[in-house]
C-alpha cells in the first residue's frame, strides 16, 4: 500500500462510518418526532444490525492495519489526517476493550430502554423503569473499568463527554458556584416578586409555531439546511455542516418554554451548521464535546435570549402574533417576566439562574450510583432529599421528580455537569467577546450576525479538529474561570430584584 492509496483509504472509511452514522442518526429522529409508539420493535433489529455492522467496519483488522500503517506514516500526513486518525485508533482502542456482545446487548438495551423510560414517565411509575437503570448503571460502570481501568470509574465517564473533565474539577467547580447561587438565591426570595402572570396566558400552538419560525430567523439560521420537528423532549441533530435538525415541544399553557427550547436548540444549531464543510463526512465533523456544546446553547438561550436588548426585540414579534394576550406588556416588564427567579421541580423549566441546582442533583446521584454508595432502588428517595435540600421544592411525584430527563434511559451518565459547565464557558466567552465587537449595540438592534461570526471564527469552525481544552483556550485567551459567570449572574438578578 502506498500513502496515497492509505489516505483514499482513510476518506472511504471515514464516508461509510457517516454514512452509518447517518442512517443511525435518522431512525433515532424519526423514532423521537413521529415515529409511533409502537414501533420499537422493528426499529430494534434494524438498529442492531446497522450497530453492528459500523462496529464490524471499525473493529475489523483491515480498518487496524490502515490505522497503523498512517500513524507509522505521520510525517507525510496533513493535520487534520493526522487528527483523524488519532480519533480513529482512540476510538479502535475504547471501542475493543468492551466485549463485543456486551456492547450489542446495551444498544438493543438502549433502544427499548427509551420507551421504557416514556412509559415509566407517563405512568408515574419509578418500579417500572428500575430494571433498565439497573443495567444501563451495571454497565456504564462496567465499561468505564474497560475503558479507563486506571480511571474511577465516573471519572472514566464524565471524560466522554467532556475530555479532561474529573470529579475533582467538577466538586471544585460546583462548589464555587454554589457559594454564590445559595445566598444570592435567598437574597431574591425575600425581596419584592416578578410578576409573570401574563405569560401564563394560552398561548394556542399553531401561533407558537409561527413564533418558533421568528426567532430562527432573528438567531440567523438558514432553513435551507436546519429543520423543527416536535418531541417529549427538545433536542439537535446534526448530520453534517449543511443539514441539522432541531426540535421543541410546545405547551399552550407556558409559551416561553417552547420559546427558549428553540433558541437553546438553534445555539446547537448554529454551532454545527458553523462547521468547517472539509470536516463533513470524516469523524472530525460535529461539536467537540458536551461542554463547549452546551456553551453555545445557553449562550443564545440565557445571555442573548433573556437579555435585555434581545427582550425589546422580541416584544413587537410577541405582540404581533399574540396581541391579545400581549397587550399593554413594556419591555421591561417582558425582560423581569422572563427573567424570573422561582426554585422549581423541572430542569428544562427552570430559570437562567436555579438552573445549576437542578444539574447538581443529577451530579450527586450519578457519582454515587457509579461508585455504588447508592442503588438505583433508592434513587427517588435521594432524587427528592436533594431537591428539598439545594432548591427548597418538595417533590410530589416521580413524574416530575426522577423519571423527568431522558439522559439515563439514553445512557447518558456523565452528561449532566456538561450544561452547567457550558453556562459558566458562555459568560467567559461573552466577556472575551465584547473586546471584538460591540456586543450591546448587537443585542439592541437584534442584528446577531457579528456575535454568529464571533463564534464561528473562535469556536464552530474546527468542528472535532482540536480538543476541547485547545478550542476553549484559543476562544478564552485565558484560562476557565469560573468567576465570570457567577458575577454576571450576580449583576443581573441584583439589578433585576434591586438588590
Ligand atoms: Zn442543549
């Protein structure tokens, strides 16, 4: 083989990996959006078998050899080849320390424990989503001891979905930021209260749709290439540079949910339709991890879409689709509404600033169900004991309590610490960001362009192509600190609550 056949080689591979990915990617959105319900099992075997046959492709000793052959050629590889096919053999690496039917046996596991998970929620029904947690915990557990045996275990998994992030950061980072949430939290509820009670209002659907396709245009997404679907629970899908799905889930009783859901999402969205296109198809495309994904998000989401400039702007584009229900509302009685402090049961609901207590509490458990200090079995008692302790709520059913997030029936332990992180990068990256542009004359004119192109420059374009601490740095010029976002929350909910 020569190098140049080795490089056309490593594109073909790297095409047909996507184009599993792809395929894999569309079932898993088709059975979130309109799938109906009873369809898993169908859907099932056809995810097995594409599972599967990616697997066999990566695992495969032709696919090894290729990767050694490159990696002994390093000299003659271009940077981004050389990054794919580190990511490549990492991956190779990971992916062969967990026996292969073990890892077939937990995606059939995954792909039912969904609908599971759904009806457990429904259902209020904790003892029937138990088994399933039971063995996504088994192993998570397990395969972090394959992965990383070096590693605790939870270590192990908070390292994939943001690299480098441990427990020790993660303690140290919760902790500063509690410091300041607690009390500052007490402060706004002894003083006088927002008035919301407006946004309350039936806000009737078909005219919430209208709205979501408004604030995609204000966030300057291109609908060419991202679409809006509707699900349980709100998410993006990106498959390559140029096409990206988002999705929300409306309530006619609470508007702003659906609201934020879309500008949370078109963040995601944005990032990855930023993507350099010679990352599409090569395993470099997409976000580069949990963290610097959630950072855009609720950078759109918080701290454009509840700022003050942004809030004036949505005004007349509330007014103009809803103007019953709008009208005589000022600005500033918008901004304060949107902006209101209120401990609540629900994570997707909460406010900008409570928002990190909700993630703490999904952080305790998982440490503790991971090291084995708690079993599944007691998780809503644990669930409802930290609620009443960080956030002061009582939790009065599993519904809203435990079973509310899809992350664990997803497999996803070790996400979680990601939102709050990603918050805590935003307000960093926003303060970097003002020594460019002028970011408040951007927000009062609801002209995002410049704060897209920011992002894009500093962030959205290297795709995977760097690590996230590379990509984090080279965005901050200095190192993450935390700080940032504990004033800018302190500064806005002191001039909020006239602290
Ligand atoms: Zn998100």
């Amino acid at each position: 083989m020569t190098i140049e056949e080795a490089k056309q080689a490593l594109q073909q591979l790297q095409v047909q990996m996507y184009a599993y990915r792809y395929a894999l990617g569309q079932i898993s959105l088709d059975a979130a959006t309109v799938g109906p319900k009873d369809t898993v099992e169908g859907r099932g075997v056809a995810l097995s078998v594409l599972a599967g046959a990616m697997y066999d492709m990566a695992m495969k000793p032709e696919t090894i050899e290729l990767l050694e052959y490159l990696k002994a050629h390093k000299d003659e590889l271009n940077e981004l080849e050389a990054k794919e096919v580190e990511e490549l053999l990492r991956d190779h690496e990971e992916t062969s320390k967990i026996p292969k039917d073990e890892y077939l046996a937990y995606r059939q596991l995954l792909n039912e424990a969904d609908a599971v998970w759904h009806q457990a929620k429904a259902d209020d029904d904790f003892a029937a989503f138990l088994p399933v947690l039971e063995k996504i915990v088994d192993f998570n557990r397990k395969m972090a001891g394959y992965i990383h045996p070096e590693k605790k275990p939870y270590d192990a998994l908070l390292d994939r979905y943001e690299r480098g992030l441990t427990m020790e950061k993660a303690d140290a980072f919760f902790a500063q930021v509690r410091a300041h949430i607690v009390p500052l939290l007490a402060k706004i509820q002894a003083a006088p209260q927002v008035d919301d009670s407006f946004l309350k209002q039936i806000f009737p659907v078909e005219k919430q749709r209208v709205l979501s396709d408004r604030l995609m245009e204000m966030q300057t997404i291109d609908r060419g290439h991202c679409a809006i679907g509707e699900t349980e629970h709100p998410f993006t899908s990106g498959f390559n540079h140029a096409d990206v799905r988002i999705t929300t889930h409306y309530y006619e009783d609470n508007f702003s949910d659906s609201m934020y859901s879309v500008i949370h999402e078109g963040g995601h969205a944005l990032y990855e339709l930023g993507i350099d296109p010679a990352l599409d198809y090569t395993v470099l495309s997409g976000g580069v991890s949990m963290g610097i994904h959630e950072s855009q998000s609720r950078l759109f989401e918080n701290i454009i879409g509840r700022s003050r400039g942004y809030v004036k702007n949505l005004l007349p584009v509330l007014q103009e689709i809803f103007p019953e229900q709008m009208e005589g509302v000022t600005a500033e009685a918008l901004y304060k509404a949107l902006n209101k402090v209120e401990p609540s049961l629900i994570r997707t609901k909460a406010d900008e600033l409570t928002y990190s207590l909700h993630i703490m509490v999904r952080y305790e458990i998982e440490k503790r169900l991971i090291d084995g200090t708690l079993e599944c079995k007691d998780v809503p008692a644990e669930w409802n004991r930290l609620y009443k302790e960080y956030l002061g709520v009582d939790v009065p059913n599993d519904r809203d309590g435990c079973l509310q997030d899809t992350h664990w029936g997803g497999g996803m332990i070790g996400y979680f610490p990601s939102y709050a992180l990603g918050s805590a990068y935003g307000a960093q990256m926003v303060e970097k960001m003002k020594e460019d542009i002028d970011y408040e004359a951007c927000l009062d004119a609801c002209d995002l362009k410049p704060i897209v192109a920011w992002l894009g420059e500093k962030i959205h374009k290297y795709g995977s192509s760097k690590d996230p601490a590379w990509i984090l740095a080279n965005c901050l010029q200095a190192d993450f600190d935390p700080s940032y976002y504990t004033r800018y929350l302190e500064a806005k909910y002191s001039d909020i609550y006239g602290l």
